[in-house]
C-alpha cells in the first residue's frame, strides 16, 4: 500500500521544501512533491504533521550500545536490541562504536560485527553502516575511562589486522596524534578508505597539525578527553575549533560540556562541520544501574555514566541531542537536523545512501517539532517505535 507523508516542510539533507508530499511504497520513496503540485492520490494512506519539518532519519557516528546491550558483544541479538531502540528515538543509521579491549577480543568483536553488518537491514531497526575504531591507539594522559594496559601506540600491521577482521567495515578511527607513528597511521587508514578522527589526545597544536596534513578529517567528542585551550598553546582543540575543513562531534546532553561550550563549538563549526553524536552506552533506555561497557562495568545514576568517578559514555539519545543543541545554541531546526544526517554522511563519505530523502532511497524519515523534539520515525516504509 502506498503512503502519503506530508508536513509543513521537508529538510531533505541539501534544503528545504515547503508543504511537502512523500510517496512511499514498499519501504521506498516513490515520489516528492509539494501540495501545490499535487493533488493527493485516493486509495492511499495519507499521514501528516502539522507543524513539523520531516527529514531524512538521524545517523549517530559514535555509539558503544543501548537497550542493556554492548556492539562488542557482536551478536545478532545485541545489534538487534540496539538498533530497534535507536530506530524508536530517529535513529535510522550508525557506527557501531567499539572500545579499547584486549587485541583478542576486538578482533572477535570485529568479526561478528563484520557478518551483521553484511546482512539485510532489520525491519523497523537502525542499521549499522560500519564501524568505528575507539581505541587502541589513543592518549595514556587522556584515555578516559579506556583501559591503560590495552593502549598501543599507533601500527600499520595492528591496524591492518584489525581492517581485515571487519572485513572492511571499519569506517571511522579514532587517534591520538601525537603519539609515535600517527601521522603516518593517519595517512595509511585514509589510503584503505577510513576516516580518521582525532581524540583522546594530549596533541600540541603542531602535533594536530601534521595528523591533519595525513589526512584527519574529524574530532572525537569534542572538549572531553582533550588538552585544555590555552592562549599561548592552543593545542588540539585551538586546531579543531579553527580548520575549516575539520568536523567535529559533540555530545550534547549538558554533562559532557556546559552549555555554553556547545556555543562556542557552534560558532567555531556552524552548520557544516558539527556534528552531533550520543557516545551512547548500554544503558541508554534503562534505568539505573550497573551496565558493560566494552568488557567493565559503569554504574548510571540521574543521567550520568561513570566508571571510578570518570565519565563512560552517555545515556543520551541523539534525538535529546538535536533538542538540546537547537536550546543550547539557538540554532535552526534545519541546520540543527544537518548535524545528524547530512554531515555525519559527509564526514563518512556515505552520502549517496544516507542522510538524505530522495527518490529510490529507503524511506527512512522523521518528523520533528519546532524546538527540534522527535515526533515520529519511518524505517524501511514502516513507522518504527
């Protein structure tokens, strides 16, 4: 059966149509339109949201897990409990995000990832596009919560091996630049077709530097487990919120970073190179307690994720992150809705299937409010949640 999708406008990843009309049949967009040009087909189911501005499904770059489950788990039940959850809060795509274990253990996570990721999207379910390498090869001084006795410094062979378990999954890495041999990692993972993100990183300024002329094209959680701005040695974060080129996650839930460093990174990136992630773990949509995440434990209370008093991940929803960057910032909903389909797209290089709503592309949509709040998600042509 064909359905009718219209809303007061359409973000459709490049700009915007006012009183649009989407044709949707067998999970595909069939059609787009506008109310002016169209007169609506009978026959067909016909749903509307007055008020809202439909766009192409969110797609969260950085997340380790949700629903009680952890991506390393690597099995079709944990990616299957994830994705519905993410897919029920807009989700319609990710990167399922790894963290730093022992060698043995990632690869095997890799490897199950690797196959899930090869199948058939799910019905009503987010898809995993890839995978993102947190760890190993990140910062001792500002590793976070990742354990110190799994760091490695920066190694083609490591890192080859690694690709080759994902088989060619790997989309996105983190790293630390200045460690020993990163700038020339940087340049080997965008030789085999991965982005380079930067993070976890004590890097001076000239360090970050050199990562970027290799190829880095993104930051990891900006601010957290990050050297601190300093007006004599701005280090990695003087060059992140500076290059042009350079796009930049932010996990915006108010805990990570005040609000008023969402600001400052809003006006450093503006609406082409932010990005908005969760870095969501597997107590996203519990309740408190304790939960996994990689192989130890984070307690959660009142929002917050912690192991030994430092912060593990988050708990945040990418949808609550659109909504607190459009309060936090005063940024447009359709610049806002930018920062969580057509960017994170762009830095991946995925957007010819992602990030966008376009005619013979999955019907993967939302409906948000005018404050940025999720009112509704389609997923294959299904409505999801």
């Amino acid at each position: 059966m064909r359905t009718i999708v219209t809303a007061d406008a359409l973000f459709d990843g490049a700009g915007v149509v006012q009183n649009p009309v989407i044709a949707v049949e067998d999970g595909e967009v069939r059609s787009i339109s506008t109310r002016e040009a169209t007169s609506l087909p009978s026959g067909a189911e016909v749903v509307d949201f007055p008020g809202a501005m439909l766009a192409p499904a969110f797609f969260d770059v950085h997340i380790h897990g949700a629903a009680g489950h952890d991506v390393m788990e690597g099995t079709a039940e944990a990616l299957g409990a994830v994705g519905r959850f993410l897919a029920s809060r807009g989700t319609g795509s990710f990167l399922a995000t790894t963290v730093t274990a022992p060698l043995d253990a990632t690869l095997r996570s890799l490897e199950g990832l690797a196959k899930l990721i090869a199948h058939e999207p799910v019905k009503d379910s987010a898809r995993p596009l890839g995978i993102h390498l947190e760890g190993p090869f990140l910062s001792h001084a500002k590793r976070g919560v990742h354990p110190p006795e799994y760091l490695l410094e920066p190694n083609v062979a490591i890192f080859d091996k690694l690709y080759e378990a994902s088989e060619g999954k790997v989309r996105l890495m983190t790293l630390a630049p200045e460690l020993p041999g990163a700038a020339e990692l940087a340049a080997h993972a965008v030789k085999r077709g991965v982005r380079v993100s930067l993070g976890h990183s004590n890097a001076t300024a000239a360090e970050t530097r050199a990562a970027i002329a290799a190829g880095a094209s993104s930051a990891t959680h900006t601010f957290n487990a990050m050297r601190p701005l300093d007006h004599r040695e701005p280090g990695i974060l003087g060059e992140v919120l500076t290059d042009d080129g350079i796009f930049a996650e932010l996990i915006c839930d108010g805990i990570h970073s005040a609000p008023e460093m969402a600001r400052i990174w809003w006006r450093a990136k503006g609406a082409k190179r932010a990005i908005l992630v969760t870095d969501a773990m597997s107590a996203a949509g519990m309740p408190d307690g304790e939960y996994q995440l990689g192989g130890f434990a984070v307690q959660v209370a009142n929002g917050r994720a912690t192991h030994d008093g430092v912060l593990a991940g988050s708990v945040l929803t990418i949808d609550r992150a659109l909504a607190n960057c459009i309060a936090f910032t005063g940024a447009t909903v359709e610049d806002g809705l930018r920062l969580v389909t057509a960017n994170p797209a762009a830095m991946t290089g995925l957007g010819d299937g992602v990030g966008r709503v376009a005619v013979g592309l999955a019907a993967n949509l939302v409906a948000v409010g005018k404050d940025g709040s999720l009112m509704a998600t389609m997923i294959g042509g299904h409505w999801a949640g």
